[in-house]
C-alpha cells in the first residue's frame, strides 16, 4: 500500500515532480511558493538531480529552455509577478516545442500586488501570454494530492504533446497541510525524444532539429514555411481541445445552479454546494482540472439541461469568460469575484458562507 | 483647411504624437514597426522633445514608467516579441496608474516567428498580459489617418483614466501609405497632473503620491488596503466599459450575416462586404475600433435582430472569443482565421476574394 | 546653525538627496540597502518628488533613463547583484552623456552571495562594467555625513559632465548611525540643461539631442563620426582626472607605512593608525573619496618619500591594483584582503586589531 | 595528416567547438559575431548536438547555466552590448562554479556603439564584470587557427577547474579568412563530472551538489559557511594564476622595446616589430595569450632587463594597466590606444605604419 505523509501543498509539488522522474530544477524564490524552490534544494541533489536558484524569472525560464533541449525532464516554479517575467521565454519554449512543466501559484495583482492568494492570471495562463497567440495545456490543482498528481500528469503530456504544461495553483492550496499519497501514477509510454541532444553516437542520422525561437537568420526547421508550422500548431492544439480536457463532476446530476470554480476557490464552493444540498437545492459544482482546455462541452450539455451557472474565482472575472463561452448563452451566468472577498483583513478569502448566501441569490426562480 | 501629406502608417503614428503634444518617445526598433522609431529619432528632437534609443523593450517600457511618473506625455513603440518582454512593466504601470501610449504593430509568433504582419496578440492586449489581470484601453486602428488619430486619442484617455493605452495595429497598416490630415482633435479638457513630479514649489501641499508597483516595504499610498485599491481598479474598468466603447458600422442595417473585423483585416473584409452587397447579399461589417472595451452590446443587438456573425482575423482564432461574448448564442459565429492566408508565399495575407468565399460558404440559409 | 539629527547612513543618502533637490527615486529594494528604498518611499513625496519602487534593477536603471531625459535630477540605488542588472543601463546612459547619481551599497558576491557587507565590486564600478569601458566617477562615503554629502556633490558633478556618478558606500557605513548635519553644500553654478525636453516653447532653436544608445538605425547626433564621440569622452574623462580627485590625508606626514582603504575599511583603519601612532609607529592613513579617479600621483609622492603601503579592503584584492598603479614600484605594497575577516560568525568584519597586527607585521624593517 | 580548410576566424570557433566534443551551443544574433550563431545553427544538429537561438543575451547566458548544469559541455558567443547582459548570470555561473565557454567577440562602445571591432571590454573579461570580483580564464585568440584551438583550451580548462572560460576575439580575426587545420589537441584527463546530474544510477551516493547562486533561503552546500567558500575560489584562483598563464614571445631576445598587444592588434604590432626589427631597432612583441591570468612574471623580467613597454590596444586605456603592474615602474611604460585609428572612415583600424610610428617614437634613447 502506498505511504502516505502529512505535507504542504507547495511541497507536494515536489513529490510530484520526483514520482515523475525530475532531473532538475531551476527557480527563484517568489513567495507564495517559496517551499516549492526550498524542497527542490533541500531534496533533488540527494535524489541525484540537481538544484539551480536562478537570480531572476527571466533566468529560470531560459534555464529550462536549456535543460529542456538536452532532453532532460525540467520544471520551474514561480508566482505572479514571476510569471509575467517569463512571457517571453514561455512564448520560444511553445515555438521551439519543448516539453517542461512550469508550476504558478498565483498571488494578487497588478504589479507587484500583495504576497496573498489570488486567481488574477487566469487570463495570461491559459490564454498563452506574451506574443503569438500560443497554447499551454493548463492543469488546475485544488488539494494536496493534485499538486502532486498533476504534476506528474504534466511532465506526460509536455513529453506526449512537445509542448509546455503549466500547473495551476494558489497560495491557500500552496499553503494547506493535508495527506499526500505517494504514488507513480501509470500514465502509459511515450516515444524517446529523438529530436534532443543523444549520447555515445546513437544520433548519427542528421535529423537533429535546430531549436530556433525564430525565422531569419536561422532556419526554422524542420519545416519549410511559416504557414506550415502553424498548421502544425494548429492541430496539436486541437487534438488538446478534443483528448486532454479533464473535470470533477460533484453533484451535477438534475442541478438547476452548477457553480464553477478551480483550485482554492473550488474547494470553497465544495463546501457551499454541499451545504446547499443539505438545504435542499439542486446546486452541483463543475471543477475544471484543465482550464486549458477548457470543459465548454460539459458546460453547454448542462446548460442545454436548463441549468443556471455562477462562477466563482478570486479575480475582477476572467474565468468567468470561459463558462460564458461554454454556455453560449444557452443559460444565465452569474459571477462571484474577488470583490466578494471577506474584508476583515487584506487576506480575506472568498469563504463558503459568501458563496452560499451568492447561491441562494441567484438561484433560478429564487430561494 | 488642415494640411494633407502622403504617408506611411507607421510614420503617421509620430505625426499623431506629435499632435498630441507628446514630449518623450522611449524605443528599440524591431520590425515592422522600425519607421516609427526612425520617424521620432529624426523629428522629436527638432520640436524640443526627447527620442532616446533603448537598449531592449524591457528598457523601454521602464524607460517610459520613469518618464510617466515626471508627468510627461511619454510613448513608446513595439512589435510582439518586445511586447512580451514589456509585459511585467505594462502591469507595473497599471498598478501605478501611470498615463502612457504604447503602439503596438503586431507581427506573427509564437517566439520570434516572423517579421511578417499577424493579429496574434489580441488575446495578451486586451486581456492584460503578464500578471494581475488588469485592463488597458486598447485602440485599434484600420488606416494611416486612425494611425495619427487613435493615438492622439490615446493620450487623452490616458490622461483621463490615468491608465495605459495600448494602439494596436499590424504591420500592413503600417506600411501602407495613404493621405494623412494632420489635425489636432478637439478632445476636450483634462484634469491637471498634480500626483506627479511638479516644478516651480506648486505642490507644496504634500499630497504627492508614491508610485509603487508593490505593497509591502513601501506602501501603497494613497490607498489603505489592497482591497480598497482593488475596488478602484474595478470601479475605473466599469467606467471604461461604459464610456469608451467605439465602433464603426458598415451595411449593417439588415444585414442577415455581419462581418467583425479589426486592423487591416477590417479593410480586407470592407471590400468583400461591398462585393458581396453588389451581389445582393445583405452582408455588414462592424468593425471595432475599441477592441477593449469591445462592443458587446452592439453584437448582442444585431444577433437578436437576426444575424449571423463572421470573424475575421488573421490569427487561429482570439477576437472571435469576443464576438461570442457578445452574441451569447443568440447566433451562429463563423471564424475564417490564419490558416485561410493566401499561400503562395508566407508572406500571404488573408485576402478580400477569400473573405467573400466565406461570406458566400457561411451565409444564412445558403447563397 | 545647521540641525543635527542621529541617522542611519542609509538614510542620510536621502537627506542629501533632497538637499540636492532630488526630484525622482527609482529603485528596488535589496538588502543591505533597504532603508534608502524606505526613506524615499517615505518622505519624498512629501517634498514634491516621485518615488518609483520598480519591479528589478533592470526596471530601475532604466526609468533612471527615462527620468534623467527629460532634465531632471534622478536617483536610484542598489546593492551588488542589483549591480550587475545594470550594466548594460549604465552603459547606455555613459553613451547617452546623461546626468544621474547611482548609490551603490556593497554586499558579498558573487552570485548573489550574502546579504552582508563587502567591498568586492570595485572593479566593475570603478572600471565601468557591462562595455565599451566607459568611465563614471566614484565617490567613496567613510561616514554617514559623506553618505549626504557625497550624494549632493554626486549630483552636481553628473550635471557638470553630462555622465553618470556613483556613490559607493557599504552595508557597515549603511547600517551604523551617527549624527548629520543637515546642510546644503555651496557647490557652484551649473549651465542650464538646454540638451533636455524643455517646457513652454523655451527650446525653438532645433539643436535637441537625440539620446540614442546606438549607431545605426539612428544617428549618433550630435557627433558625426564614432571617433569624433570617443574624443569627446576622451578628453571628458581626461578632466575629471585632472581636476576632480579627492581624498583625506591622515597622519601621512613622516609616515614610513601608508595604509589605503576607503569604506568602511577606512575607518576601521584609521582607528588601527591611531592606535600604531601611540605606539610610535610612523603610519598613515590616506582614504580615496574618489576612488575613480584615483589618487595616483598622491600615491607616488608618498612612494618617493620613502613610504610603504598596506591597502586594506574586503574583498580579494581590487583596490590594491590601483595603489600599485599608484606606487609603481617605488615603495613595497601589500594586502589586508578578506581572507582576514574576523571568522567568529559569516558577518565577521576585518577589525582594527587585525589591522594593527597587520601594519605591525609589514612595517619598514619590523617592529 | 590534419585537413586544412579555409575558414573565418568565426567559422573557426565552431570547428574548435566541436573538436572539443561541444553538445549545445545557445545565442542569439548579434554583429561581428553572427557567423558563430549562424555555424552552430547549420552544423551542429547535423553533429547530434542542440542548436537554440535565445531571444536575448539574458536568455543566453541563463540557457547556458541550465544546460552546463546538467554536465553537457556548452557554449555561448556574444558581442560587447550581449555581454553586458550576461553579467549577471557570470557571476552566478562563478558561483555555482559551472564549466561553460563563452566567446565574445569584441565591438565598439559605450551603449550600443558601432557594430565594428575595437578592445574595449578588457576591464569586465579580465576583472569580471558584474558583481563579486569573481576570476574567469580568459583566452584571447589572434588567428583564425587560434579561434579554434583555444576554445578547445576553454572547454579542458573549464573542466579542470569548474570555471568559466571566456575566449576573447574581435571582429577583424573574427571575419578574416586564414587556412584552419582541423586537429584535436591532446590536452589530458579530466575527472568526471560527478557533482552534475548523472544517468544510469552512477550517482546514488546522495552527494550531489546543490548549484546555488545564493546564500539564505538555499544552503550554500557544500560549503558551510561563505568565508569557507570565498577560500575555495580564492585557492581556485592562485592556482590558475601559477599554472595556466600562456604567452607568445617574438623577438624579445635582447630587445630594448617591448610591444603588448592582444587580438588583431597583436597581428598589427607583429607586423610593425618585424619591419622595425629590419630597420635595425631592437623591438620584441610579447603576445598575452592568457589574459587572465595575465603574463606579469614575465613582463617584470622584461623591465628588470632595461626594457621600456609600448601597449597597443584599441581602447582608451584598459591593458595598458596590466602592463604597468607586471613592469611595476621597472620600465617606461607608453599607450598607443583607439584614438591612433586610422580616421579615413569609422572602421580605421590601428595600422601596422602607426605603430611603427609610434615604436620609433618611444624607443628608448630616440631613433
């Protein structure tokens, strides 16, 4: 039976990424994900991976860029403002086709915000930011154990697709104690990376690819024409949208209110449908466990069912947009955003009494 | 009777600056937008303002955050891939709520890509990139002469909101040359800058404010809590929404399918519309001029009057999440995107007779 | 009489800022330097001035940049790694002959090595780091009085050549408090900044700069050729050599052993030349307050007076190079480097005692 | 026999690297240096190696840390403004004591300056540039065989000492073409790299090291405490500076007048000592190939046997001080520097008649 221990989410992401084969790691502190950067330290080189502390995000990223030519399993971690330092070098890794996973645990902005938990780069995470309109596959962690299974989840896909996968998270998740299992999830095989750098001569067939983040000066091979490589693009995304699209379904069945929330927000709302249940409304909760792609079918299937939505997310209202996007208008949107937070003190959450009493405002024909 | 000369899209963005009463241009040439920084090196300086050459667009869009906060008109200029590393700054100056134009002439990535036109960084404009999901005006033109205007209007509606303007353009816009009138619009009056840097003792009253894009060792005056600030934010984007939203309408009474277009692929679609209104179609183009805020309610108005809606931009698909957006299922939502360009070459664009194709394809009830 | 008040050094640096009439801080905060980013973010906009706090040094460095270009008297300051960001910055700004002061507070490297004191970038400060070895003049505090002072004769020579000037200071003097006179220094006229963005149609006459970093896509105005602009820094950093070298003399009358230090290490010096001077010992002190330029020809007069020199720094051995470039060879030059910190605990400082022992040790014919 | 080919001096760097067995190579464009970029792009995926073209030098030099710190021999080249933005990350891969070469190709500054050759970054290749004072080997090439052959060096003593290498050219021995022979020096054992990631289990013994460029919320393993580290790297050091110091000596037997010089301006010099020594005038070259460590010994032995020095390098003034510490006031020491440019044209080179020029003027009694 596997062992379980009793740990921060934050370093169940270390778990994780060890489960998966990590062979290193490069980071710099950000809170709130400094026990990330601090169990990678403290726990990769006995492992036989190796530890960097960068000096900046915009070096972390290119580090990864690095290890992840070499063929080696690599991860980042990093939160906001972090983020926005890595626009660049995320927008080369999708052009060049790397695979690596980079771990967010989003905090409050704009700017440099407060060090406290948000979900304000929504947006920007699973709208590709930086230039070129590209896609990341975006896995959204709301427990302990998801921190760690996604991103064992993670490095598959990144080595299944050549693409980056970020894991979304939170600092209320980052920062929670609860068990984790530790487990190596059998996540199938995948092809040897043969477009890497090899060893001992086994590459000796002239069909390494050059990885350019750019066309001019330097070929963009292996393909022959801008357009080209788009279609490629264009297709690795789709088989994305149509294969990889993951939810939890909680008491959807005849729901008239279905709330929709990822990480730390979804738990909240758990807590709140539940409650609601209890009180005798028929409210589910759709969980998004990839916001990218994003589960618009399910949200059509049940708005088509005649159900009304609420979304819930720690933000002015971004993912809102893409339950507005699944519903197609079929059913009415409602949002609950961060300006819901409970105001004692600069750190109020979104509680679940807050999204109970939103519920029973909008739920169909009153309550 | 105002002045007409025969320019270049790129250079009539100066020309607009300049009417503006700019005083600063910060800037790194990349291409295709390097005539507007030749434009202002050579003629800011001889009407007594400042052209400096940054070193990178990190240094530009900081260069430009040092400029705001002295309480200049200050611009700067860039393509996608400067963009990208623009992004933690734009955030910054978000928080800070610092007046500043930033044109924006897109070109095709992801990484470098290109050097060839695109529309692939809708979603990172007007979505707020990097952190924080802030919002920025974003204006988007379709001709030399709203090259000039949009810009002058920049500035005042960055003046206005204290917040940054984005112009958003491509590089076929820019590289064109049409008649420009030079003209200085009537835009009415603005507040004076008393929360910048003041000469000559007139702010002696203390009430300066600090400029942080962070809260912790310094504060973040004049707000007490992040919340507060937040609710600012929110209540000033609400206003943006309100008040700002520009459109142009082309056939769009009885239009039984409408066009939504922007940049140059609004002129492309343009001259299909018209084809297709000689052929009898009752086919309309709305084109948005403000792409943030986007005008939801004029879509949802003609959806419910009937029509089917067509998106055209050449990217694989960003602008058309905000023509669903607007429509909310009220009709069908077509997309001709990138992979349509013409591709003799990659340089190919999407074409006014492709556009017509798909009108003819996607029209309500068949043609 | 001028008001004394017990400060940090730290903090004195903003009081002689604002003596100076500082008008915009940009900077990030770094330890050991912290209480400079506070002082700002605290009192200067109360005076009427801006206070940025940037997102890194690479942000700082460049709005100094975009503040410095329109005319103004900015200010940023760092510690060692935030250093290294700027290297390319202030390369640029030697290129573009813009006035600015850096206070640089020394911390142990390299990487990011401690947060703790340190003398170990004398070299790239005092050679001009980053490239094209531009040169910056370095003033050198010893005290939290020169903390103000240095600043406020910092920002006059930056005016008075058109170039960048550091203040190198250390985290001891940073952190130790001492008593400041609070005072103006009577520095001399300066000519007015007609190179910079002028207000109200004062500059018509067309002869602005273009503030350019670059040759190429924009002209090097008002230079040329790129020769002619080398011999105008040429003849520029020609005389501040000549006529701007400063430093303290003590005890050097008759003195068989000169010790050299500047920083902290000078005053932890002098007190070890008191000391050997009780003991009858013929020892000196001399402290560079500009350690570019150095005093070289102080150096050798001593030299050829017959005197041996003991340079004291924290650091591996940088300074010592330019008292041997000083001596040349006419007096015998040795090394207190920190290697002879006191190893009590990582903090440990080169001591008076350990000094002592030291000149006791190289003294002319032994002790 | 070995195959000669004719070859750039910047070719040359690519056929060295890859004797050398180089496994990835990470830049980005920049003139003189682009036939460096552009042979790794076209010729080492066809050699089983990685190609990535970065999208600035900050991504270069972070890329590099990341691939060096998974063992992989790497390489990276730049020109003067890229390698201002490498500082930072030098000094971070000297602290993590990471074997890497990195090729600069010396251009015009300060700023961007001109995209031509010049030596004007000596001080922050040979003192290292950003913060820390850490030491970097620095090679410096004066032929096309040279470009070649010492990066082969870089990368053995790289290895040897777990240290940065820089190789140091210019753009006139970059672009000259000179036949190349294509050999594999025999340069000796190294020891594995078992502090890096390892494959096949060969590193179960939990002693990996953590690659840090910080102290504080990482440990600074393996060492206990930073003096403990600053021990290492300053034993590290005294061991380079006695046993890896390489020079060319020609003519110097009896010679009254000693020219220095490096890089093409070695070349020159050659050429003037030659014709001078036909003249009848007793005048060596003594050609540091090491600059650092730099070749004092042997200039002091020079000066101890009556020799005066001549410096001939294109810059203000930076090489010469190293000759001055190795005569130590032994000898006159003069400067022939970038303003002896031949002014026909910005690209005026220092030409071999100037030198002669000037070796008869400062030879020792007249001429």
């Amino acid at each position: 039976m596997a062992e379980r221990i009793l740990v921060q989410g934050n370093e169940a992401v270390g778990w994780g990424a060890v489960s998966a084969g990590v062979e290193a790691f490069f980071g710099y502190p950000i809170t709130p994900q400094n026990e990330i950067t601090e169990w990678f330290a403290r726990e990769l080189p006995k492992r036989g991976g190796v530890f960097v502390q960068s000096a900046s995000e915009t070096g972390s990223i290119n580090m990864l860029y690095g290890g992840a030519s070499t063929g080696r399993r690599v991860i980042t971690s990093t939160s906001s403002p972090g983020w926005a330092l890595m626009q660049e070098g995320m927008s080369c890794l999708a052009n060049a086709e790397l695979p690596c996973v980079i771990v967010m645990v989003q905090r409050a902005g704009p700017g440099q915000g407060t060090t406290r938990h948000a979900q304000m780069d929504y947006f920007s995470v699973t709208r590709g930011g930086g230039q070129g309109g590209y896609k990341n596959i975006v896995l959204a962690a709301a427990s302990v154990q998801e921190n760690a299974d996604l991103v064992q989840l993670g490095f598959h896909l990144a080595d299944k697709y050549r693409n980056p996968v970020v894991m979304l998270t939170d600092a209320v998740i980052g920062q929670m104690a609860e068990p984790l299992e530790l487990r190596t999830l059998d996540l199938g095989p995948l092809s040897p990376k043969d477009w890497a750098l090899g060893g001992k001569g086994a590459h000796a067939d002239g069909k390494r690819r050059v990885l350019s983040c750019g066309q001019g000066q330097v070929p963009l091979e292996p393909y022959t024409t801008y357009l080209q490589f788009i279609r490629v693009l264009d297709q690795k995304y789709r088989t994305m949208q149509e294969q990889e699209v993951r939810y939890e379904k909680y008491h959807l069945e005849g729901a008239r209110l279905v709330v929709v929330a990822y990480g730390y927000c979804a738990r909240v709302s758990k807590e709140a449908v539940a409650q609601a249940r209890k009180e005798g409304l028929k409210v589910g909760l759709l969980r998004p466990i990839t916001v990218w792609p994003f589960p618009y079918q399910a949200l059509k299937d049940l708005a088509l069912g005649g159900a009304g939505f609420l979304a819930v997310e720690d933000s002015l209202g971004q993912m809102v947009d893409d339950v507005k996007l699944g519903v197609e208008g079929k059913g009415e949107v409602h949002l609950l955003g961060m300006l819901a937070r409970h105001a004692d003190t600069d750190a109020g959450m979104i509680l679940p009494q807050r999204v109970l009493q939103e519920i029973k405002k909008v739920y169909p024909g009153g309550h």
